[in-house]
C-alpha cells in the first residue's frame, strides 16, 4: 500500500486527501486547498462544509452533541481569508453579478471552469476518501488505534464498531448502550471504525436529498431524475447509472488485465529507464570533463598567447631603453668637464696647428650634430608604448556568449515555394536565432483517403489500412528536398527538423499537400499551325508565351465589328491525348486581357485556325464565349472546352440553360486542368488546394489536345516538372528522381 502513496497526496498541499472534491477536469483536490487557492485569486470565499470530528484532531471523549457541533474554521483559511480579503468573510453584495469562477488546477496545468456556484458544484470524492482511509488503517495498524469516543476518561476502550447515522465510533458497552433494541437507532448502519464518516449516498448539489441516477455522457457528469429533465442536456447521451458503472468498471478492468499481462513490457522499460538514468549520470560526468578539458585548453592557449605578447612587449623595451641609454650618454657627454665639452676643451689647447687640424675635423662634426640636436631635440625613442594594448572586446563578447551547442530550432516552411505536380517539392528555411544545421531530415505520410494508382513505386500503407507510418529522407542537404513515388488524388502531410552535434531539433509545423487527381502531362507549346510571330512570342524551351496586340489588330478591328479569328492566336500541345486520365498546370498573368484554356479536338482545332468560317455552330468559335457547349449537350458533346479568365478574373459557366448568368472567381495563381478521355469530362482546378473550379463535357472521339487561345495582351506559363527544377545546384543531391517525362528547361 505504501507504494501507491503518491497516488493519495494532494497536489496542492502535498499531504493526504482530506475531503476531496472531484473538479470538472475529474482531477480530486483537498475542499480545504481549493478554497484557499480561490480566496488567494480573489474569489468570494466559498461555503466549506464542516469537519469530520475525527478522534486525531479532536479529544478522544466527545459527546454525540459536541460532534454535531459546527467546527471553526481553521487557522489555516482563516488566515487566508484575513489576508486577502482585508475583513472577516461572510458579507457579499447580492446585487453584485455573478461569477465564473476558474480553479488553476495543478495537475493538468490549466484553467476549469467551476461556474457560477464554486466548489458547490463539485462532488465529493467517496471512493477516493474511502481509499484513503484503508491506506491510513494498512500504515498505522498496531500504533493508532480509533478509540472509543463515550468512554469515560480515562478508561476510553478501543472502538470496535462505527455508526453511519449516528457519525461516532463505540466500543461493544457503548454500542449497546446508545443502541438500545426495539428503538429506532437498533436500525442504524454499523460499519468499521473509521477517522471519517462519508454520507451513504452521493445526492446531487443542486436538488437536496434527490440521488444522482444517470450519467450524462456528452457533459460527463452525473445526473439525478431532475437534472435529466433540463433543456441543458437536451440530444445529450444520458445512461442509467448502473449501465454507466458496469461500462467504466469493465473498461477500466480490461485496462488493468492488460497491464498486468504486459508486466514483463513494463519491467523492460523500467529496466530501460534505469540504464537510462545511469547513463544519465555517466553521460554528465563526461560531459563536465569534456567542458572542463575544453576551458583548460582555452587556458593554455592564454597562457601561450599571454607569452609570446610578453616576450614581445619585453623585445619593444629593450630596443627603446637602449636606444634612450645611448641617447642620455650623448646628451651627458655635453655638460660641462664631461664626455665631450672635456675632450673639447683638452683639443684646444693644442698648439701646433697641423696635428690640431688633423684631429680637430671629427670633433667639429661631432660638435655641429650636439648643437643642431639642442635646436631640435626629440627622443630617441617613444616610450608610451601604446601601439602594445591589446584590445579582447571582441574575445571577452564571444567567451561571455560560450554555451553548450544547441540543436537547430524548428524549421519555418515557405508556403509559397512548396508545392505537389509530379512530384513534391519541399522548401524551408531556418530563424535567424537558430544553430546551424548539418543536414535536415524530411518525414511524409498519406492521410486517409484518396488512395489511387501510383506514379511509380510500391504502395507502402499502415496495418489496417490507417495512415500510412511516416517515411524518412535522412541527411538530406540544403534547404529544399524533392519527393517521389507518390499516389494520386492524396493528401501528404509533411514535416522537417535539422539535426547537427546536438541531435536533431523540433519538428517544423506540418504542412499539407494535395496531390493531382492523375498523372501529369508533360508537354510544349507547339506552333505548327501558322502562330502569328508579329503578335505571339514563346520563351525558351517553349513552356512561355505572351501575345502582345500589334498594328495586325488593328487591321482586324477596322475591318471586322466583332471579333474574328484574326483576333485570336492559338496555341497547342505538342502531345496529343488517345486515352486515360492526364493533368497539367498553368499561370495566366492576371494582367492579361482574355486568355483561355482547355482542351479541343485537334482535328476540329486545326479546322477552326485554318477555315473559321466554315464552323457550322458559334458554340464551336472558342472565341464566342460558349465555352461549355450548353447548347447541344443532348445531341454530342462539344469538340471543345475551354474556360475564360482575364484581368484578374476567371469566368465559371453555369450548368444548365443558356440564359444563366456565368458566375466570376479570383483568378488563382495556378490553374489546374485534369482530363478524363474515357469519360469525355474536363475538369478545372485551383492547382494550389486542388479544388475543383468547374467540369464540363468534351468531345473524345479524336485525338485531344491542350489549347490556349489569346485575345487581346495576355502570357501565360506553364508549370514546370519538379523532376527538373534545381533544388540546391551546390549542394549533392539526396533524392534519386526516376521519371519518365523528357527534359524541359526554362
């Protein structure tokens, strides 16, 4: 019992439970310490319900009366209550409003709501209570025994039975004598001695001696037959008490079974954390000697450094008081009766004018230096030796900043390089704050749904068919990665973290990538039918157009009052499409005056850039604005389909008659444009969130090809393969991208 002590102490006050109360978080607490947390917040004090007179807090004689007797308070709250409320408690304004009272509780670290009525709302823990009363009776049997609270001091006796009405331990004699047979007390419930006395029934806080019943299971709380009635648990799951106790019971004795069959798994991980520990403990001493080890180097190279700047602070020193020692001897020498003022006055007293001359001319040199040397005197050498400070800002700085490394923070994704098309493409970059990162590792899973063919690989799902475990990309450089083997129509979740000295650091938040709802179509913009180049112009590797109104325009306008097919330049695909479902994307620049894009038969494309006039329906003219082909849907599907965007605008078709008005959406950044040639459908997306724009029917007798058509300025882009974007051109790649498209370059 002692091991399971813990399990029994407050966690507020860290003794035993006294009295506790069950809070809306189903966490138990001391009636007393969450009073005195809520009066220390500034909440009204609240109505404590009395005392149990248990013979440890209270003499061991006490009379049946002096036991109802409403106890004090406490020192302990009282205290509590003087401090924080200024004056004795028990004065409330009633018109003041009411208030939602919220207990910090300290177990799950959160704020719960206690309404407006406060711990009054709260039930008592019984079975809690109950709990630790047998824990109290296991560690003091044979040194605390409850004694008898009618005996006559001091011959009190050993109590032997309790009574649950009467709230009071006895011996036999006195169990006899205050339960006489034939009255009413004969009739009272006896149990064992206890130190606290619990009420027989849980009866509900708001109705007065009504029993709690049912068990709301939406509120999570227990419910007498008039709390059942109250519009509040209205559509709630309300059970019978006894079905709710049979429920949890069998749960909970489900759960423990399987603990107890798994205690090997549990003593194994015991075991594990053990060595963890340990190793713990070995890793820290190693750690301190390696932080001791790295500071000793620090000092001996201090110390050698310290050195060799001495050694050359003493070279400087010596070569200046030398050549100071020279100078001061020179400068002696001048005084009078010394050095060569002496030498000087003995030379003139030589007579004979030949030996004089001979010896006179290097005294006269000497002499002409000492006076120009008085006329301009300076000092040999400078003596301040400034040019010597050492300045150790910068090194203090980097020593005061020392720390132990740090793994790199959580990577930020940019969203707005990160995309799926035939693959995935992952970018992220590291906060200015974080440590650098040797290499990052990338994690992906496909959520639940949407589980289509492959683009190439083997599927890789979770037993049962759940989520699929997350797959790895260890090591991967720079700050980009590149993902393949994917399935179509499915969501990936994706997430990064960086990793160096320290080990890894936190994950990024993850981000969600829909991909294509079918394979992608790699293809071109094709000319061959006759491109205008004085209007249309197509960027290298053909994957870029932009047509731009010329004096052709004009031509066209002045001669025609509507818009003719000299208005209009088409371009296709270099592919055409026989069969199964293919997607592709595409940015139209919201600066363009009217673009459209779709799909056309390329036998009926062909026709209509050579011979318009020949077109036998204005739903045909991809430049009439009939994009969808509502006319004639129950005759045959129309040859083309195309969908209208411009100035920022995209125009959606209504399905159904030719009189609706067609509805207009923000041009997204990227249109998505999937076809179905076995169901004769085209569908248009938003390429970014894979939502679906618009559907219509196409003609799919034929080979079908992509078309764009120009009316006016307008550029179009189309999305390049990730399978050729350049990731990291300096950094090796990690991925190994097996695609079957050909090579486009921008």
């Amino acid at each position: 019992m002692k091991s399971m002590e813990r399990e029994l102490r407050c966690p507020v006050c860290e003794e035993m439970l006294k009295q506790p109360v069950v809070l809306p978080c189903l966490h138990s607490v001391c009636v007393l310490c969450a009073a005195e947390v809520l009066v220390q917040r500034g909440y009204p004090p609240p109505e404590l319900p009395p005392e149990p007179n248990t013979p440890t807090s209270s003499p061991s004689t006490r009379s049946p009366r002096q036991a109802r007797r409403p106890l004090p308070k406490t020192d302990r709250l009282d205290r509590v209550l003087k401090t924080a409320c200024g004056t004795y408690p028990g004065r409330r304004r009633r018109d003041s409003p009411a208030l939602v009272m919220l207990f910090p509780c300290p177990t799950c670290r959160r704020d719960v709501e206690l309404g407006e009525r406060g711990l009054t709302d709260c039930l008592r823990n019984l079975t809690l209570e109950r709990i630790v009363e047998r824990y109290r009776n296991t560690i003091s049997l044979g040194s605390m025994a409850v004694m008898c609270q009618f005996c006559k001091a001091p011959q009190s006796l050993e109590a032997t039975k309790g009574c649950a009405d009467c709230r009071a331990n006895f011996c036999n004699e006195c169990f006899k004598l205050y339960h006489p047979w034939g009255t009413p007390r004969a009739q009272h419930e006896h149990i064992q001695p206890t130190h606290s006395f619990r009420p027989k029934v849980l009866v509900c806080v708001e109705h007065d001696q009504e029993r709690l019943q049912f068990y709301c299971r939406t509120c999570q709380r227990l419910l007498c037959s008039l709390c059942k009635l109250r519009r509040l648990h209205s559509g709630h799951k309300v059970m019978p008490i006894a079905h709710a106790y049979q429920t949890l019971k069998d749960k909970i004795t489900k759960e423990m079974n399987y603990i107890l069959a798994n205690q090997e798994k549990v003593q194994a991980q015991i075991t594990q954390v053990e060595s963890a520990i340990a190793q713990t403990e070995v890793n820290s001493a190693v750690a301190k000697e390696q932080l001791y080890q790295c500071v000793s180097e620090l000092r001996g190279v201090l110390a050698e450094r310290q050195a060799g700047l001495a050694k050359a602070l003493e070279g400087a020193r010596s070569r200046r008081a030398h050549a100071l020692n020279s100078q001061l001897s020179e400068k002696q020498s001048l005084l009078e009766d010394a050095g060569l003022v002496a030498y000087t006055q003995e030379l003139l007293k030589e007579t004979d004018q030949p030996c004089f001359v001979q010896a006179a001319r290097a005294t006269h040199n000497r002499l002409g230096k000492a006076i120009e040397n008085l006329h301009h005197f300076s000092l040999s050498a400078d003596p301040s030796l400034r040019h010597f400070s050492v300045d150790v800002s910068r090194e203090l700085k980097i020593l005061g900043s020392m720390d132990f490394i740090r793994a790199p923070v959580a990577p930020v994704i940019d969203t707005q390089k990160t995309l799926a098309y035939d693959q995935l493409y992952l970018c992220w970059r590291l906060p200015q704050d974080s440590a650098p990162a040797w290499h990052y590792s990338v994690e992906f899973q496909r959520k639940v749904g949407g589980a289509g063919p492959l683009w190439g690989g083997v599927r890789s799902e979770g037993p049962g068919g759940t989520n699929s475990p997350w797959q790895r990309l260890d090591e991967v450089g720079g700050t980009s990665a590149v993902i393949d083997r994917l399935e179509m129509d499915s969501v990936y979740v994706l997430r990064v973290r960086g990793c160096n000295k320290a080990g890894f650091g936190e994950y990024s938040e993850e981000v969600y990538l829909h991909t294509p709802p079918a394979p992608v179509l790699p293809f071109c913009l094709d000319s061959r039918w006759g491109l205008h180049a004085e209007r249309m112009a197509l960027g290298k590797g053909q994957t870029y157009a932009r047509s731009v109104p010329g004096l052709t325009l004009l031509h066209a306008a002045d001669r025609a009052l509507t818009s003719c097919h000299l208005t209009s330049d088409l371009l296709v695909a270099d592919v055409s499409v026989t069969q199964g479902r293919h997607y592709w994307a595409c940015s139209v620049e919201p600066g363009s005056y009217v673009v459209k894009v779709g799909v056309g038969l390329e036998a009926k494309l062909q026709e209509w850039f050579h011979l318009p006039q020949d077109m036998a329906s204005p739903r045909y003219d991809p430049d009439s604005g009939h994009d969808s082909g509502t006319e004639d849907a129950q005759d045959c599907p129309p040859p083309f389909c195309f969908l209208t965007m411009g100035m920022g605008k995209i125009l959606l078709p209504k399905s159904g008659a030719s009189s609706s008005t067609p509805l207009t959406a923000p041009l997204p950044p990227r249109l998505g444009v999937c076809l179905d040639f076995e169901k004769g459908r085209v569908g248009f997306y938003d390429a970014h969130s894979l939502r679906v724009l618009w559907e219509g029917p196409v003609d799919c007798s034929a080979p079908v090809c992509p078309a764009f058509c120009f009316i006016g300025g307008g550029a179009l882009q189309l999305q390049e393969l990730i399978a050729n974007r350049s990731t990291e051109p300096t950094a090796p790649r990690r991925v190994t991208i097996q695609s079957h498209v050909p090579s486009v370059s921008n």
